[in-house]
C-alpha cells in the first residue's frame, strides 16, 4: 500500500479550475420503455479518479457505455475534451478513441497476439507506422509488466496478463480518460492485485480515469471521488473518506452494509 501514499495531490488536478475532460449534462437513457439513466449530470476533470459504486443493475456499465458512444442516449449531453459526442462515422471514431475502456472480460481480438491487440488502433485509427506502433506497443507491454508474452495469444495468457495487455491496448491511444468496467471481476482473486497494481500506477501517473469496481480499498485509497447509484440515479458523490464512513442516504448504507 505505500505506493499508494505516493500519489501526487496536485493541486490543479482537483480543483475546480482543472480542464473538464467528460463531462454528462442530464443523460437520460432507456432500452425499449425501461428507462435505466435518470437526468446524469457527471463532470470528471483532467488528472481525476472517479470510481462508480452500486448494486448490481443500477446502471454503471450502461454510463460507461454511454461515455464512448457504445450506446446512444435519448437526451441530455456528453463533452469528451469539451467537445460534444458526434453521432457517427469517423468523426466519433476519432472522439472514441479519446476514451480509452477497459472491460470485465477483456475483449481482446482472440486471433491477434498481445503486441498486436495494442497496434491495431494506432495503426488503423491514428494512422502509425507499424514499426512505430511496434516500438510503442513494447513499450506498453512492458509497463505492464507483459512484454515477454507480447507474440502470444490471448488464449495463452492468464486473466490478470489478458486484463493487462487490454490496459496496454487501451493507452496506446493515448485516450484522455480511461474507463473501466469491473477490470477485476472476472479474474481469479490471486490476480487481481496485478491489475490493481497497473491501475495504480496509472493514478499515481495522473491519468484521467472512471473506475466501476468492488474492490473497496481501491476505490477508498486512488479515488477522488466517489459516485453512488442505485436505480439509474446518481444518489450521492462524495470524497471516498466521507462516503465509507458516513453515507448520507439510506441507499448507500444499505449497499455498504451489505459489503461486510
Ligand atoms: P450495472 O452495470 O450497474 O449492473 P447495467 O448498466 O448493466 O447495470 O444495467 C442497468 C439496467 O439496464 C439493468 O436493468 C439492465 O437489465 C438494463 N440493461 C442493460 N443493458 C441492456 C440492454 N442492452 N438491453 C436492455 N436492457 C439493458
Ligand atoms: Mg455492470
């Protein structure tokens, strides 16, 4: 954990002057007539770490999702850089690759090798060479911790070096936010860490990121702020500290009673 107390305050980074990087005026978001996303209004500035907490169906990952533009919204606003999510084609190619996500179950391309997973979108997207996108590709393995399994298959990699390559893949971009959806859920517990660690270093690094988790101590020690929802609703934001000790609503006392 003493990696943890190194993370830098920065001031700029958590004041209220620091540069908006997403930004969600009133989202509202239904599937068929389920409405899932109630009037969301979510501002995370350059160099913070917001981590989304609730129960399970309280609409977490469909806000990722509505961030990138993987789902469309019914009304309301989304700024990726200050700049409003374009509705398709290469204009919203160029804006999703802003955003970096990461998922529960990795997503990696089955059939490409590790270095390739993370050179495809520099090459395809930023238009790279590929001796370039190679060089920094390694370089992102190795951060990583994975670049001596860069020319293997994902099938070939364990879950905590897969969720590691899928980070890798995720900054080669280099997105202005990272999202990530559960990033540990689907590991087995002795690998979680591994991940953790690499996100870690991506806080301490001041990467901009959204982190839905339910590993407590991640979201109470790299946190800067804490969202709460249940039922589609953002019900409470608070600094972690604040948050775990004293919730405000019965809602997030419920959920956090029930983590015990
Ligand atoms: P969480 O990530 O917090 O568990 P989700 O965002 O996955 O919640 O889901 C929020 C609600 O939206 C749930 O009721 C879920 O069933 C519903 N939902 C999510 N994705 C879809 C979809 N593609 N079609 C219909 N309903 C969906
Ligand atoms: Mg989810």
């Amino acid at each position: 954990m003493a990696q943890l107390q190194d993370k830098p305050s920065i001031p700029q980074h958590h004041g209220a002057t620091a540069e908006p990087i997403v930004e969600l005026k009133k989202v509202n978001k239904s599937f068929g007539d389920k409405q899932v996303l109630f009037d969301i209004d979510l501002t995370v500035r350059s160099g913070e770490v917001v981590v989304i907490l609730g129960p399970s169906g309280s609409g977490k990952s469909t806000l990722c999702r509505t961030i990138n533009r993987l789902e469309a919204i019914n009304s309301g606003e989304i700024r990726v850089g200050g700049q409003l999510l374009p509705e398709e084609g290469k204009a919203l190619a160029q804006l999703r690759a802003e955003v970096g996500m990461v998922f529960q179950s990795f997503n990696l391309f089955a059939h490409k090798s590790a270095l390739e997973n993370v050179t495809l979108g520099p090459i395809k997207v930023r238009g790279m060479s590929k001796t370039q996108a190679e060089e920094k590709g390694m370089a992102l393995l190795r951060r990583v911790g994975v670049e001596d399994q860069a020319h293997k298959l994902p099938a070939q990699l364990s879950g905590g070096q897969q969720q590691r390559v899928a980070i890798a893949r995720a900054l080669a971009m280099d997105p202005k936010v990272l999202l990530f959806d559960e990033p540990t859920s689907a590991l087995d517990p002795e690998m979680v860490n591994e991940v953790l660690d690499v996100m870690n270093d991506l806080v301490k690094a001041g990467m901009t990121m959204i982190v839905v988790t339910h590993e407590m101590g991640f979201a109470r020690h790299a946190a800067d702020r804490v969202v709460f929802m249940s039922d589609g609703h953002i019900v409470e934001e608070n600094d972690p500290d604040s948050f775990f000790d004293h919730p405000r609503t019965e809602r997030a006392k419920d959920f956090l009673s029930k983590l015990l």
